[in-house]
C-alpha cells in the first residue's frame, strides 16, 4: 500500500506562482502577435495583468498590440510603464522610442533611442540606431542619418535591411546612384531577403540608370515572389515603361 506522501516515480507536479502564470499568459500574448493576431494578445495580457502587474515584459507586449492595433496613444503609455517599471529594459526603450517616433514627438524619442543604442549589453543595438537614423531623416538631416544608419550596419550588417534602404535614399539624394543600387541590393540579401520595398527601390534605381534588363528582372523576380501584393502591382506598372 502506498503510504500518504510517499512518491510513486515521477516529480511532484510544480506548483505555478501568480508570477508564473502572469509570465504564461505573456508568453501566450507574444505568441499571438507572432500569429498576426492583437486581440487575443491583448486578451491574453489582461489575464495576465490579473495575476500581477509588477512584469516590464507585460506593458511592453501591451505597446507593440495596441501599435499593431493603430491606437498609438495607448502604445506609448504601456511602452512607458514598462521603461518605468525596468529603466534599464533597453528593447522597452528601443520600442518607445519607435512610438513616440510614429507619433511625431522626435525630441522625446531621443533619450529612449540613443539609450538603447549606447547599451553594450544589448543585443539589438542595430534597431534603435535604425531608428534615431529615420528620426533624422524626417528632419532632413542627411547626414546625420547616414551615420546612424552606417553605425546600425556596423553592428548587424546582415540584418540592417532599413539601414540599408534608407542609405539607398540618401545615396540618390546625392546622385551617387551607383551607391544606392549597392545599398538597395545590400537591403535584400542574406536575412533582409523578403523585404520586399528593398526589392522595389532596387529596381527602380537600375531604371534610373538606365540598366534596363537588371529593372527587369528584378520587377518580375517581385512579381514571382509576391503576387497579388501591392509591391507586385508597382512592380508590373514600372515594366510596362521599360524599353
């Protein structure tokens, strides 16, 4: 007879904290953003707001839904509790800074972006120099842009695929077309490859060099990769005018 208490092989089952069922339903939340899905982010948040209101990672899930959601008000006030709650969260920072970017407040988003670029600790630095690199560009600073977009290069050179489009921009800006076609190129390779405006800039910038068979090639490569998408209708109505 098994005597009360006594084990019969297996572990005891774990016992959850409110704690970790607050970071259970976190992770559900996150997971369904990855699926496209907010609200049942969103749902899944407020169950875990229920059991504790003390995680960063929980307001800043809430921010990127309500942004996927358009209510950007909402995003920044959730992306401000979780900087609040953890003023060292650098991916909190970085996605404030993003918001209140969105929202026009550039001088704000300054701190939280050039805080979490400047963090040696953090793992994505590229994202937040990409970001202080569009601030300036939406004042016209060319090049101030360049070099933060330059510097997010240097810190991610596989991964920088805005970085990249952008510096094609600046490039064209300054009629160095050569160097925008290698920059749009650059923002469509390795892990940037379905970043699909790259892909359209790059065309463009071999039709304005008039490098007629490469504009070519890559509007129907568009075409190929994402049909019935808007890119692929902008790519098909560039062709038409191709010599």
């Amino acid at each position: 007879m098994l005597l009360p208490g006594c084990a019969t092989g297996g572990p005891a089952p774990k016992v959850l904290t409110q704690v970790d069922r607050a970071r259970m339903f976190v992770e559900i939340a996150n997971g369904a953003l990855v699926e496209g899905d907010p609200t049942s982010a969103l749902q899944a948040l407020a169950r875990a707001e229920s059991e504790d209101t003390s995680l960063p990672e929980l307001y800043h899930t809430k921010a990127l839904a309500y942004y996927v959601k358009h209510d950007l008000d909402t995003a920044i006030q959730a992306g401000r509790k979780a900087v609040e709650l953890k003023p060292t969260y650098s991916d909190a920072k970085n996605t404030l800074g993003k918001l209140l970017l969105e929202a026009g407040k550039y001088e704000e988003a300054i701190a939280p972006l050039s805080q979490a670029a400047n963090d040696p600790l953090y793992n994505d630095t590229y994202k937040a120099w990409t970001n202080l690199g569009i601030l300036k560009y939406r004042k016209n600073d060319f090049n101030e842009s360049a070099k933060y977009f330059d510097h997010a290069v240097l810190d991610a050179p596989g991964r920088s695929c805005i970085a990249h489009y952008y510096l094609g921009h600046i490039r064209l800006k300054e009629s160095q077309i050569s160097a925008a076609i290698k920059e749009y190129d650059s923002s469509t390779r390795k892990l940037c490859a379905k970043f699909k405006d790259g892909m359209l800039a790059l065309g463009l910038a071999y039709q304005k060099d008039r490098q007629y068979q490469e504009a070519k090639k890559t509007f129907l490569e568009i075409q190929k990769r994402y049909p019935n998408t808007q890119v692929a209708e902008q790519a098909m109505d560039h062709l038409k005018y191709l010599p």
